[in-house]
C-alpha cells in the first residue's frame, strides 16, 4: 500500500498542475486541511530537483497566504469555526496553553512552532485569535515556513539522487520515520 501511495505522489508530482496542487494544499493546510504540503512538495522536489528553489517558494508564500485565512477565522470566528476546527484536531489545550507564550515570546513561538511538525493551523488560528500584530505574524510565518521548505527543499537538490534511492528502498522506515516525527510533534504540543 505505502508503495502505491508513493508511486501515485511521484506520478502527481510530475504532473502539469502539479504545482497548483501543491500550493492549494499548502494554503488549506494552514487554517483548516490535516495534510501538510511535504505529500507534494517531496515527490516534486525528487522527481524535478533543479526547480528546488521555485517549489519552496511557491510553497512558503502560498502557506503564508493560507495563514491569513487561519488568522482571519481566529481574529473573526474563534468561539465558533476556529474552536470547532482546533476540537477537531484536538488542539484546544494547546491552544489555551499558547497564550502566555504568545505574550511572552510573541514572533518566536510563531517562527519556532512555524517551522516544525507542530500544525501551522494551530499558530495562525492562535495569532488571531490574540490578536497578533499581522505585519509581525507575516513576518515570523515568512522566516518560520521559509526555513522549513527551503531547507526541506535544498537537501533534497543537494543529495535527491541519493536519497531518492534511499527511500524507494526503505520506503517503510522512511514512512515510520515520517510517521514518527509528527507524532513527537504531536507529544510537544502537550509539554510546550
């Protein structure tokens, strides 16, 4: 099954609108989609590795887009839609526990938790709803989302060959792997 999921992402990667996808996912995902952009921006970063810089930009600029959405329904709508979606990922006691890091650390949280496995959803609904400074929230999702996708992307130009190989033939552990960081993303939520 996983290398059927992997087959059908490398062959929508190669795909011609395979970049629109990709920035809708990376839009949706930061206020409402439980699917993060890495299930397109990998694949496309592998399968067309001298577009690395393009891809990182088209996915950091359209996750910092969709972060406005995400700010506009906690700044709007937190007691209805911004609630229901943070009940539906279970992230309401995170959420509460944000605020005093928020007023404490302000733009860091949102640069630090903006660039790991943490959802971006989280953040961007949470600067809404605490009613962030937006051109200091536009700045931290810039760096924070930034970094993630450049970097992301970067590594996977610098050694995509090798690590193309490396997970078609341990496509299971890179998937445990995978699969494992975003639970340890999960965990830190609860101790942050």
């Amino acid at each position: 099954m996983l290398q059927k999921l992997y087959s059908w992402a490398m062959a929508k990667a190669e795909h011609r609108h395979a970049e629109a996808w990709m920035a809708t996912i990376s839009f949706v995902e930061s206020s409402v989609f439980p699917v993060p952009p890495d299930i397109l921006l990998i694949p496309m970063a592998l399968a067309s590795p001298e577009k690395w810089f393009r891809l990182a930009m088209v996915c950091t600029i359209s996750s910092v887009v969709g972060g406005y959405l995400g700010y506009a329904i906690g700044f709007f709508f937190m007691d209805t839609l911004g609630m229901a979606i943070l009940d539906l990922f279970r992230l309401t006691d995170t959420f509460h526990a944000l605020k005093p890091m928020v007023d404490q650390y302000g733009v860091w949280v949102i640069i630090v938790k903006g660039a790991t496995p943490i959802p971006y959803k989280l953040i961007t609904i949470a600067a809404g709803a605490f009613h962030f400074d937006l051109m200091k929230f536009t700045l931290a999702s810039l760096i924070a989302r930034g970094v993630r996708f450049f970097l992301l992307t970067f590594l996977l130009w610098k050694f995509g060959p090798g690590i193309r190989d490396f997970i078609e033939k341990r496509l299971m552990w890179v998937m445990l792997g995978t699969v494992a960081v975003m639970i340890l993303g999960v965990v830190m939520l609860k101790f942050i």
